[in-house]
C-alpha cells in the first residue's frame, strides 16, 4: 500500500512538471511494477555490486514484458475500434456545420427570453453530443458558434462560458459517448444498454443547466438580456434543418436500441452517414477530409496513450496491494452498497480536481467494478453515475479541461471569469447525481426495456 502511494506522489510530481500524463502513468507503472515485483522475492531493484550499479534483470524484463501485452491487447482489442469510428464521425459532423444549425434552432424558441441564448446554448450542446461523442469537440465548436452571439446581445462573459463548458459536458452523457464505451470495456458491462442509459440522464442535466440559468438570470438580470423574437415559421424552418442531426441519432440509437447492430458497427455506420451527409452539403473536399482524418488521429493516440498508461499503473498499483486495500477500506466501513457508491463519488469529485475525466475512467473503472459486481451493483446505473461525476472534473478548477478549451477558442477572456461562470452549472449537475444515485430508474427505465 505504501510504495502505491508512492506512486500516485511521483505520478502527481510529474503532471505537475509537465510530463504527459499517458507517459508519466507508463514510466511509473513500469518502474513501480519492477520494483514491486523484485521485492516479492526477496531482491533488490537497483544495488551496488563489485562491478558498480546492478539492475534486477528478471524483474525489468517482467515489467518490460507486462508492458508490451498491455499494449498489445488494447491495440488489438476489437471492442476499441469504436473509438477511432465515433470521433471521426463528430469530425465529418463538425464540417456539416450542423452545430451552427443546431444552435440556431435552439435559440429560435428560446433566445427572447432572458438568459434565452445561453439556454439554446445548452441544448445546442446536447444536441451535438447526440452525434459526437467528445466533450471537448462540443466545448470548441459550440464556442466558436455561440459566443460571438451572446457578445453580440451584451451576454456576460461568465455566464456565456460557463454555459458552453457545462453543456460540453453533454457530449460524453448523451450518446454515443468515447467514455461509456471505456468503461463498458473496463467494466465488462453491455455499451449498447450504457448508451441508452445515458439518454434519460442527458436530458435532465439540459433541464437543470437551463434552470441553472434562469436563476442566475433572475438574480442578475443585467447577465443575460433578452434576445430577438423569431416569428413561428422561421422558427419551424430553423427546427427543419437539423434533421440530418437526428437522422444520425436515430440511425446509430435506433439501430443499437432495436438490436440491428453493435455499438462497434453502428460506429461505422455513423461515419458513412456522417460523411455522405458532409459530402452532400459540399464540405468535405480533400482538404477536410485530411484535416479530419489528422485529427482523428491525433485524438485516438491521445486516447490510447492515455490508455497504455492506466492498464500499466493499474497493474503496477494492483500488484502492490492498492485495490485490496481500497477494496478492504471500502467494505470496513460497513455500509450499503448506495454508501459505498457514494464514497466512490467523494473519491471522484477529489480525483476530478488533478485528472481529466477519460484518465480517471481508466484508472479506477478495473479497481471499483471487482468490489461492486460481488455486491450486486448494476453496472450499468453505476457507468451513469460515474459519467455525471467525471463529468463535473471537466468543469471544475484546478484542471477544467472544458474550461481551458473554452477559453483557448475564445481567446479574450480569462480562466477566473470562465471557472466563476460554471459554478451554477456544478451544483445544477450535482442535483442531477443526486436524482440519479437516489432515483436510479432515471438511468434504468430504458435498458430494462431492451431486456424485455
């Protein structure tokens, strides 16, 4: 348990220094799991020798050996292919220019009211995470499309901002979700019903943003002025152009919810949907097609990067004893399942403040679901859960990558106006964990449907 600690305290050291995290988590599982495992039989990592500095061999060869398997199941994993699929689809939906579409639609019905524009902002989040899957893709696009409206309508910048990272978060609550089909892995539980779990959730959380919004609104007036009134026909012709949005949600939903297919070839499916779309409407010449295919690149190295990362340290902490411990630790304090769920959440919300949500998924999905399956935890309730609790980590300071996102596509505006705005948004989306954790057939009403 001590030299786990360790790890952590040397891990942290080295985020903080600037070392990439799916890096630092690979050098410190390797160094970490050699150690461990040269102490299990009585032997040294490093001493000094007649000859000078020697290395336990066996043991770095063991580590190095752990680390190349690790590496090689991910990649050859069929279940991850999805990954690469869904975010080159939100690329190809990305150039449609579909988000300008969606957030136009919103704003049609509800930007003349006060604090309207953020509110469409909102639910133009949620409806663009129905066919993304990434809440940073969310984040950057619906900035680069909402902003300059709520500037243009004298909209706090605080508000503004905090509405675009807190309805960003939607991008990995409403499906398809890169998230969800991680943990389903690591936790070995059925993506499709995590998918239609994450539907019911996702809305409540559009409503609750929007509240959050109109009490901020009601309180300062001054942050949110009211929009323009569009006419009902305009607004019915705005509605009709995002049917390509919902033709792709319908497709990849309804296939999976109907079982025509698996999330995996509804992936595919989405990408060819997405990108005949894209071609159709012209913008998705060689140009764009290159630009989306390097970023679905670069994204799904981050992803499995990060990945390699966990399964190393998570080996490394797993053989020094850290999961029984906790494990241990969470059983002695002798309460319901709910309370142990509940405690998990604590340890997210404190996590959520160093890690970034994908990072935090993966590191402790493999720990908490050996100690909640023996005590007959739906997985598929818990997988919601912990989504709405890393959700809140992109948000919240010190690290907020949503946040950061937000103000690196603005540009002019500082991370303290942006933190302060998405504090409505944090209790609104912690009255949202609270509903789900207390009223679990928010999460469970749709899967069970599936199962009859």
């Amino acid at each position: 348990m001590i030299v786990s600690l360790i790890g952590f305290a040397v891990l942290l050291a080295l985020i903080f220094l600037g070392v990439p995290l799916g890096f630092a988590l690979m050098l410190v599982g390797l160094v970490g799991f050699a150690y461990v495992r040269a102490d299990m039989v009585g032997q040294a990592l490093v001493s000094w020798g007649d000859a000078g500095l020697e290395f336990n061999a066996r043991a770095i060869n063991g580590a190095l050996v752990m680390t190349g398997q690790q590496m090689y199941d991910q990649v050859t994993a069929y279940s991850m292919t999805v990954i690469p699929l869904f975010v080159l689809m939100g690329a190809f939906i990305h150039r449609s220019q579909l988000a300008q579409e969606l957030y136009d639609a919103a704003n049609a019905f509800v930007g003349h009211f006060r604090g309207g524009l953020a509110m469409g902002t909102v639910v133009a989040c949620g409806g663009f995470g129905a066919v993304c899957g990434s809440s940073l893709a969310t984040a950057a696009t619906i900035s680069r499309v909402a902003m300059p409206s709520m500037r243009r309508y004298r909209y706090d910048d605080s508000l503004s901002a905090g509405a675009i990272a807190a309805g960003g978060t939607l991008g990995i609550m409403i499906p398809p979700s890169v998230p969800m089909v991680i943990y389903g892995i690591l936790a070995e539980t059925d993506i499709a019903k995590l998918f239609i779990a994450g539907i019911l959730p996702g809305i409540l959380l559009i409503l609750l943003f929007s509240i959050a919004v109109a009490v901020t609104v009601a309180r300062h007036p001054e942050r949110g002025p009211r929009g323009d009134r569009i006419a009902w026909p305009e607004r019915f012709r705005l509605l009709a152009k995002v049917w390509g949005v919902v033709l792709i949600f319908v497709i990849i939903i309804g296939g999976i919810y109907g079982g025509l297919f698996t999330p995996t070839e509804a992936a595919g499916i989405g990408v060819a949907a997405a990108a005949a779309f894209a071609i159709a409407r012209g913008k998705l010449g060689f140009a764009a097609l290159r630009d989306s295919l390097i970023e679905t690149g670069v994204t799904t190295g981050m992803i499995f990067v990060i990945s390699f990362g966990a399964v190393i340290f998570a080996n490394f902490v797993n053989l020094a004893g850290f999961t029984g411990s906790i494990s241990n630790w969470l059983i002695s304090l002798e309460i319901n399942p709910i309370g142990i769920v509940i405690a998990i959440c604590v340890i997210y919300l404190i996590m959520g403040c160093i890690f970034d949500s994908l990072s935090m998924l993966i590191l402790t999905i493999p720990i908490f679901a050996t100690i909640l399956k023996p005590m007959g935890v739906d997985m598929i309730w818990f997988g919601i859960v912990a989504v709405i609790t890393v959700e809140m980590g992109l948000i919240t300071p010190p690290v907020g990558l949503n946040v950061f996102v937000v103000k690196a596509t603005i540009g002019d505006i500082s991370l303290g106006t942006a933190f302060r705005g998405v504090w409505p948004f944090v209790i609104a989306m912690m009255l949202g964990l609270l509903a789900v954790l207390f009223f679990p057939p928010i999460a469970t009403f749709l899967p069970d449907l599936m199962s009859r």
